[in-house]
C-alpha cells in the first residue's frame, strides 16, 4: 500500500496519480465546495482508468463478507466484476442484481446465469436476483437489494452521460456515489 499527494485540481491530481494504482480508494462527496479542492468521485473514476472504491462516510472498514453485483450487461459491468474478482473470491456470499422490465425477465435470467457461471469458473458462487423495474430509480432498488441482503459492498460498473443525458435518463452512478450508505467498488 502506498499513499501519494499531490497539489492541484483533486480530480486532475487523482486521476494522474491513479496510474501507480491497483485500487483507489476515494470517499463519497456529498457536494462540491470547489473544483480546485473537493473531488467529484464521478468524474475521477471515468477519467483514471482503474477500479475505485467508494467508501462513505462514517464506514471505518470493508468486510466485502457479502457482495451484491449490480448487474447491467455493459461493458463497464463486466469491468467491474473483472476488476473486483479478488473482493469477490473473498467474499462468502455473492448476489447478482438486474433490475428488468415486465417482460424482460427471461432473458434476464439467462444474462445472471451467464454471470453465474462466469463466477463459478474463478470459484465463486452467487446467487441470481431480478427485479422487475417498479418506482424509483435503479440505484434505489439496487441499495434496497443490498440492504434487504444485509451486503456490506456493491460491485458495479461506472456510467457517463452527458448532463441532459442524465437529466433524462437518470444518473445510476452518480446517485449511487452521492447516497449509497454501503462501500462501492466501481469501475468504468
């Protein structure tokens, strides 16, 4: 382990530094107070190219005992889980979240067992969950998942969208970064 500092901008300075890094551990930002000295976790982890741990505040340190993947098949999520294999193998339980639309749910499932057994060839078991898309955003449903689980850190892939994107759209990610009570592992 290895501590680094540096003057300048926080997510200039963090996303340069990053390249010496496995992991980069960074804490959740509840607003900015300036873009010299507060670091926005969103836009670092599109930029750094390395996986992030997004710890709360309050959270002094990570069991990783239980594992929820917040599932979206893109490539970011399969990033993650790529990135997060040692957390995961770690772990004594691991659940797999997708949150689908009403008559997606088949071939959702399909999609967790493919995750499944991806796992389960690195030694990891886990557990599929579906979840048809009710109100609220995805995050919400994600951390109720994580939270009904009693899981102690969320793997997910990191998204970006444009700012109108993700007024239309929602931001997963960013919500995620701004409210999650439970450590995130996230990767772009």
């Amino acid at each position: 382990m290895e501590w680094r500092s540096a003057l300048g901008p926080s997510n200039e300075v963090i996303t340069r530094e990053a390249r010496g890094a496995d992991l980069v551990v960074i804490g959740q930002t509840k607003g900015l107070a300036d873009i010299y000295s507060s670091l926005d976790p969103g836009a670092a982890i599109l930029k750094m190219g390395r996986a992030a741990l997004v710890v709360p505040d309050g959270v002094s340190s990570v069991g990783a005992e239980h594992v929820v993947i917040g599932w979206k098949d893109t490539r970011e999520a399969r990033r993650a889980v790529q990135d997060a294999l040692s957390f995961l193998r770690e772990a004594t339980r691991v659940t797999i979240f997708e949150a689908c639309g009403p008559d997606e749910e088949k071939t959702a499932l399909a999609r967790l067992d493919d995750l499944a057994r991806y796992l389960a060839r690195h030694r990891i078991k886990s557990g599929p969950v579906v979840i048809v898309k009710k109100e609220g955003s995805g995050a919400s449903q994600l951390l109720q998942v994580a939270k009904d689980e009693r899981a102690d850190l969320i793997v997910t892939g990191a998204y970006g969208h444009t700012r109108l994107g993700e007024w239309i759209f929602g931001g997963m990610t960013r919500e995620l970064l701004s409210t999650s009570p439970i450590c995130c592992f996230m990767s772009h």
